[in-house]
C-alpha cells in the first residue's frame, strides 16, 4: 500500500512539469490520478469492521454489555495479538 501512496505523489509533482511547460490539461489529469491513487490506500488503511471470515477464524470476539441481567448491547472486537 506504500508504495501506491509513493506513486501517486510522484504523479502530483510530476504534474508540476506539464504545469511549467503550459500543458494544464495533462497536469490536471496527473493531479486527479495522483489523487485517486493515494485515496485508494487511506480506503484500505481506514477499514475497521470485522469481516465474516475473520469472524469464523476465531479473531474476533464478542462483547456483551448487561443491564439487569439483559444484554442491552453487544459488539464485536477484535482479539489482542500475542
């Protein structure tokens, strides 16, 4: 995922040099690639949920938080890795 991020910084500053060079079109176009390039890894980064699968495979466990002997709400961790 690093390196995505590199590339599309390296995509945005080259920009600069169509920018110079009175070609606005193309460095627009690198600005929004570069930009979409380094959203892909904040996307990725940014996932919290667990997934099903991570569920099954025992990775996850489940919090139950009580009120007079009644679950009132429940949610799902991850577990700590050792």
């Amino acid at each position: 995922m690093a390196i995505l991020f590199i590339i599309g910084l390296l995509l945005i500053f080259s920009s600069f040099i169509f920018l110079f060079n009175d070609m606005d079109v193309l460095a627009y176009v690198f600005v929004a690639i570069g930009c979409y390039v380094i959203s892909v890894p904040i996307w990725e980064f940014d996932k919290h949920d667990p997934s099903a699968i991570e569920v099954y495979q025992g990775k996850t466990t489940l919090l139950k938080t009580y009120k007079d002997g009644v679950v009132v709400d429940s949610v799902v961790v991850y577990k700590d890795k050792k």
